[in-house]
C-alpha cells in the first residue's frame, strides 16, 4: 500500500512538472506585463518584475523575466470586464501595504477572476477599505 502511494504521488508530480513546461509553450495567449511593486499570488509574493501572462483556455501562467514559470492556476473564466481602451489589463488589490493580484483581463469575453487567499480575506475582513490599481499589459516579445 505504501509502494502504490509513492508511485502514485510521483506521477501526480511528473505529470504537474510537465504540464509547467509545457503550458507556457502552447499557449493561445500570451501578454507581457512590467509590475512595478511586489505582490502576493495564491500563497506566493511575487517581485515587481516583467511578468509573461499565457492563457491557454482557462489554464493561466506567469512567467518571470528569466523565463521561469512561478505560478500556474487552473482558474474557470468570470464574467466579461470592463473595457481599459480594448487594451488587455491586470488587477491588483491593495489592502494597506500589500497588493494582490485579483484579476487578469485578456479582452471583455475573456477575464480570469483569482481567487482570495485567506491572508487577503483576513485583510478584507479588518480593513474597511482597499484600492484598485490596473496594469496594463501588452503583446510579449
């Protein structure tokens, strides 16, 4: 029983590794943002960096300058946005002095809402009141 866990663990992992590798690879959609103050993903805090946002259906990675992936989300499409001039755009959060990103827009049809951590939640909860700061963001090179 304890071999069958192990095996089964292991290829849970190669098949997680090689779905990092290959998404930014294949993917329809691919944005380039330059964020210029740190942020918090999921339970990751992200550098102020340039990021590349791919999108392949609603499978959703960032990808550092060197080229590392540093977050991949499975994350099901919201409701259509807000136009920012046609132009794609990410959302922060900010709580304070920490900033979350909360929504990626690649077009009005296609916008990924993130989910809430439990520290934002926390903050939400405590602080009554938050600002919205949007990044624009552009074609890759």
């Amino acid at each position: 029983m304890q071999n069958l866990r192990k095996y089964v663990l292991f290829a849970f992992m190669a098949v997680f590794v090689a779905s990092l590798a290959v998404a930014p690879g294949h993917a329809q959609s691919r944005l380039e943002a330059n964020v210029p103050f740190d942020f918090v993903l999921g339970q990751t805090t992200m550098r102020a960096d340039s990021y590349r946002i791919a999108s392949d259906g609603s499978f959703v990675t960032l990808v550092d300058a060197d080229g590392r992936a540093r977050y991949s989300m499975y994350v099901p499409g919201s409701d259509a946005a807000d136009s920012h001039n046609g132009a794609p755009y990410l959302v922060f959060t900010r709580y304070g002095t920490e900033t979350f990103l909360s929504r990626i827009v690649f077009s009005t049809d296609r916008t990924f809402d993130l989910p809430r951590s439990s520290r934002e939640k926390e903050l939400a909860a405590r602080l009554n009141s938050n600002e919205r700061v949007a990044v624009s963001i552009g074609a890759a090179r």
